[in-house]
C-alpha cells in the first residue's frame, strides 16, 4: 500500500485494513458488504430504502459526508446525494427520486448510483409506499500502488489474488422496500443488493487477469416517531436502525429533541460499535446537522472517532389540481 512501512505498526495496522478488502477480490468469490454506515440514517431513509421517497409534498435534496475513524491513515470516506420528489399520474400519488454514494478505503473505491420510483397509498391515516430502486455499482482498486511489507512470512509478494495493476469494473444492481409514514411514526423495510451484484474487476489492456467482487445482499429495518411534549415547544424523535446480512447482525438506537421546530440534539448507540452525539437546526428551507461517534471497540486505541455532516434542502410544490405555484420555497417543518 503507498507510504506502508513494513517496521512501523501503525502502517503494518493500516496494510492489514487494506488487505482485509483484498480477501474480497479472491477469484472464488467472496460477498462484501458496501452499503456506507450513516449515525444520521434518520435524516437519508431512501438511502436504505427506496420506498422512504416523496412523503411530503417537497422537493427534497440531501448531501452528506462521513470521515470514519479519524486518525487513521486511509481509513472509510463517504459520499452520498440524494433528491427526491412527489407527483401525480392518473390520480395516483407517485414519487421518484436518485441517489448516488461514493466510497474510499485504502486503495479501494466505489460509486453507487441509481433511480428510484414509489408508489403510495393512503392507508390507516396514514401513507404505504413500496418502492424500487435500479442502478449500477462500480468498483476499482488501485493495484499498482501496492508496496506489500517484507520480512516477515505474513505476506507473499506474488499472491496472485492481489492485482498488481489497477483494476475497475461494474455491475446491475436493484434494491426494493416498503415502508408506512404517519403523522407521529414512521417504519420501512428493505433489501439492498438483491442481484448480489459480482464486480469483474479488469485492468485496461489485460483481460486476462480478472478479479471479483461481489456486493451481498443486506436487509434493514428502520422505524422512528415525532412526540410532542405538552405544553412544550418540544418535541421527542426517538429511532432505531436494524440490518443484517443474515450472518452478521447490527442494531443502533438514537434519541433526539427538538425546540421550537428550529434546534435538535440527541445521542445514540450502535451495538458494540460506538456511541454518538449530535446536533441539528432548521433555517428557512435549509437543515444542517452534525454528529460525532466514539468508538466502543478497541479500535478506539488507534482514532479519535468518526465525524458526519449532512445538509437538506427543500423546495415547496403544489400537487393539487390547480397548480398555480409550481416551485415555491418555504420554511422546513
């Protein structure tokens, strides 16, 4: 790996992360998980699911970024944008949004992208969705940067699972949810990677070399509620987050406040991960939040935590039959 020096732990620590990825370019074949972890998951639904599209009758846009584990050298980086909108065909409520993340470790990156469609019915005062998502996943790894450590018997420079050039590829991929919106809680499901899409990864004149990755199928749960407090200008916005690939669980609980629909705070816990803290405020039609993790595992020894920033913006729209104000800015809920 680039600046890895064998007699320095740290960097022999950093190498070991990278090579942790490499098992998953194995020509056998192995699953790896991809989906990028959010403390604000609240705050991107559609992320996970694709059916947590279009619940209000807003344009609504999202951009968020998550340096994880800061400290250590080339550790997870990511990227996501989102936007989103409700409309009306044929007298049925609809909604289609797009979604893009990008990732890094290491000398690994990816890029998902894809289009989204809901569909929405009323039901038990309330809103079902189901929803779809298409897209492509694309994976590259930069093998020619690769300075394997020696000395030991740990390593074998001509391993030849490990690229020795740079290599890229994509792939199809489709996720699929459902998810219920109601004036006090919200709840969804969801699959992620349900093709399970392999990655053939190719350097650029040499097809002969060919390395896989395939991103495994991930299944979440998210579920939350907005409780007023009364006679209060407060209000309580507990939520939890649930996934699994079936053979690794993962849970996370969080606990927010807001004031006056304008300032919010909370904490929360990821199972075994780490613990977060974080802030919010609502101006106009913008919303800025914060959050801050601290590991709980013993990788707490080599960071001093992960940060995360997300901003939303959001655009009024008029979806009733005469539609005098197609495009109209107000206040954030």
């Amino acid at each position: 790996m680039n600046d890895v020096q064998p007699v320095n732990k740290l960097n022999t620590g950093i190498t070991a992360l990278v090579l942790l990825l490499l098992a998953a370019l194995l020509p056998a074949g192995a699953r790896a998980q991809v989906d990028a972890q959010y403390t604000q998951y609240w705050a991107v639904p559609g992320y996970y699911n694709p059916s947590a599209i279009g619940n209000s009758d807003y344009i609504h846009i999202v951009a968020g970024s998550r340096a994880q584990w800061v400290g250590i050298k080339h550790a997870p980086l990511s990227f996501v944008a989102l936007g989103d909108m409700p409309f009306k065909l044929l007298g049925k409520r609809l909604a289609t949004g797009a979604v893009i993340q990008q990732h890094s470790m290491g000398l690994y990156s990816g890029l998902n992208a894809g289009a989204q469609l809901a569909f929405k019915q009323k039901l038990f005062k309330g809103t079902l969705s189901v929803g779809l998502q298409v897209g492509l996943v694309t994976e590259s790894f930069k093998g020619s940067k690769i300075v394997m450590p020696t000395g030991d018997n740990a390593h074998e420079a001509n391993d030849d699972a490990i690229p020795k050039t740079d290599v890229s590829g994509n792939a199809f991929d489709m996720n699929a949810g459902i998810y219920y919106q109601h004036k006090y809680f919200w709840a969804g499901a969801s699959v992620t990677h349900i093709t399970q899409p392999s990655v053939e990864l190719k350097s650029e004149g040499n097809e002969e070399d060919i390395y896989e990755f395939q991103q495994g199928r991930t299944y979440y749960f998210m579920a939350g509620g907005n409780i007023p407090i009364k006679n209060t200008l407060f209000e309580l916005q507990p939520s939890v987050m649930a996934k699994t690939n079936t053979k690794v669980f993962q849970g996370e609980v969080t606990l927010r406040a807001r004031y006056n629909k304008f300032i919010s705070g909370g904490v929360g816990y990821r199972y075994k991960d780490a613990v977060s803290i974080m802030v919010g405020a609502n101006f106009k039609n913008f919303f800025l939040g914060y959050s801050y993790d601290y590991p709980v595992s013993a990788i707490s020894k080599a960071t001093t935590g992960s940060h995360e920033v997300f901003i939303n913006y959001n655009v009024k729209l008029d979806l009733g039959d005469k539609n005098k104000n197609k495009h109209k800015s107000i206040r954030i809920m």
